[in-house]
C-alpha cells in the first residue's frame, strides 16, 4: 500500500533511544520514502542522525501538527514492543493522525483496520495497512527449497532484537552493488514496510509457519542467493521462529548476528548466552540433522558493536573470528563484503 513517493513521518514518542525503537530506526535508515521527520518531543530540534549513522538528514519533530506542516502523507508506528501490543496512550494520536487525512502504516499485533475504519476517507485515498496480518493460508511445509540448487542465507541471533534484519538488509545491499541475482525475504513487520512484501512470520498459525517460509522461498526460487530475515533466537524462552525458519527454508548457509555487549540474554537477564563456538554447533546441528537437510554451515557473525569504542570493536571482532574461525564483522561500522565474498567463493 506504501507508494515510493509518499511523504512519511514516523512516531516513536519515547522510543528513539530504547530496544523497542527498532522498527522506527529500521524505517528511517532503509525505506525509500521520503522522511520528513520522527516525533518524540522529548528529543524534539535534534536529529535521528544524533542517534544512529546514516547518510540522509532526518530531523526529530514535536508532533502530529509539524508533520502535517511538513507535508506528511503517512504515519508510520515505529516501535516493536515485547508482545507487539500498541500502547494505550498512543490511540489518541492514531485517531488525530486519521482524522487529519493520514494513512498509517501499523507494524503490531494490535490490528486498527477493524478498529479506526470509520475514520477513513470514503475516496480512498486513505487507508490503513496492518503489516502482521497473513496474506494467505499456506501449505504444510514439505521441505521442497531443500532442492533448490541456489544459496539459501538464513539469518540467526543469540536473542531477540541483535540486528538480525539490518544484517540481512546490508549484505542484501552489498550483493545488489555486486550484481548478485539476490532477494531478500522478509518474515516480520519491519522487513515487509521497507521491501513491500514478505510474511509476517510470527502472526502465522504454528502448523502453517514453516508453509509459510517454504512458499516465500520458492516463489523466488529463480534468485541466485536468498537473504531470509531471521527472527528470535533459540536461545530465548518466548521465542518459537527459529525452527520454521530452518524448514522452511532449507538453508545452506547462516548468519549469527550477536550484541558484543551482552553475555546475558537482554531479558530475561538470568538466561547466559553459551560458548559461541557451542551455539553455532547446535544450530548447524538443528538445520541439518544428521544430513536430512542441506549441510548448512555458519559462514559469518555480526556484531552489533555500537555499545563499544572503534578500539574495542575492532579487538572484539578480531578476537571472535580467531575463535571461531569464520568471518566476523560489525555490519554498520565496518561493512559486509567479506561476507559477500565468502558466500560468493563458496
């Protein structure tokens, strides 16, 4: 529904510098749209570039109102909370966006289709588009991708919200730079607004889940290389996406994404990340068993550095990879193209 030309604001009212602020941070540094702003009038006269590292100028605005001045068309609901429950104290803001003429752009379980359709111009040049909604009820999985003869990349985490998606999106990025035949495969709300399509993975029954991967895939089955976006983590105990993920897309090659700082679980705290060497076995172990399925290796880390100093980062990786002996990189700072080359000469 989002048009490439259409003027976007994103809200993240108290959310620009916390974990849940990743659907908005994911919005403003790949979607195409023009951005005329983010609102948090706790931040407002700074810029998002005083909060993350990107190319274009986005600044930070105090309200609906200056959207709307800036000539905004749409709003875009930038967080990812725990749950995707949409904060009650944000209905407000929903209904004045609606009733001044803004189509909105709802990445969260809580669907507002039903809810706000009263308010929608009757022209249809408003509308209200609920990423997690599933488009189709798909097939039970059959593990047919595991024939395909192209490079299936699945992405992977030691917990939620590592930079699984900004990984996939910045090595998807580099193999277009390259000339790669390559396509990304978004499975959750933030992948589907910035690619236009994808499945919302996790709004899937979980009988259908793995269908549900298997037909994104081979419906792209003609692309040389697949980036699948990953979600979750085996490592997290209310997270059930890594698993359809693996069957359904057969991988043959895996990204572990990581935060250098942590050596806990963000929450909850109690649950310690394992030897990383361990972590990567057991999840080889899992997409292969025992030769059932493609032999898919971990290929790469990335490292969601930004907590750490360009010093310490750059020991982090260097330490890592000796570890590990795979490729390790922080894809924001120091890019993907060994990556890309590992995949590529494989």
């Amino acid at each position: 529904m989002l048009d490439s030309n259409q003027k976007v604001a994103v809200y993240m009212e108290d959310h620009i510098d916390s974990d849940y602020g990743k659907m908005g941070m994911g919005v403003v540094r790949y979607l195409k749209n023009p951005i005329v702003g983010v609102i948090d009038k706790t931040h407002a006269g700074k810029s998002i570039n005083d909060f993350m590292d990107i190319s274009r100028e986005v600044p930070i605005i105090e309200s609906i109102e200056k959207a709307l001045e800036l000539k905004a068309e749409v709003l875009i609901l930038g967080i990812a909370p725990s749950g995707g429950r949409i904060p009650e104290h944000w209905n407000p803001i929903i209904e004045q966006a609606l009733n001044a003429g803004l189509s909105i752009v709802n990445g969260l379980h809580d669907l507002l289709q039903s809810k706000w359709q009263s308010k929608l111009r009757r022209d249809n040049s408003q509308w209200i588009w609920d990423v997690r909604v599933p488009q189709f009820t798909p097939s039970i999985a059959e593990g047919k991708a595991a024939s395909l003869p192209n490079k299936r990349v699945l992405f992977i985490g030691t917990d939620m919200a590592v930079g699984k998606m900004t990984s996939g999106l910045e090595l998807y990025s580099d193999l277009l730079k390259k000339k790669v035949n390559v396509s990304f495969l978004a499975t959750g709300q933030i992948g589907i607004t910035i690619m236009g399509k994808g499945i919302p993975l996790d709004a899937f029954k979980l009988d259908h889940a793995c269908g549900a991967v298997e037909h994104l895939v081979m419906e792209e089955a003609n692309k040389d290389i697949l980036i699948i976006e990953g979600q979750g983590s085996l490592l997290h105990p209310g997270s059930s996406a890594t698993l359809p993920l693996m069957r359904g897309s057969c991988p043959t090659h895996m990204v572990l994404c990581i935060r250098a700082d942590k050596m806990t679980l963000r929450s909850p705290e109690h649950i310690a990340i394992p030897d990383i060497n361990e972590f990567i076995a057991l999840n080889e172990a899992l997409a292969t068993v025992v030769g059932t399925y493609p032999q898919a290796k971990v290929v790469a880390i990335c490292a969601n550095t930004s907590r750490l100093s360009e010093m310490e980062a750059k020991a982090f990786v260097r330490t890592l990879s000796d570890k590990t002996g795979i490729e390790v990189t922080d894809p924001v700072r120091f890019g993907v193209s060994g990556i890309s080359e590992v995949l590529l000469s494989s």
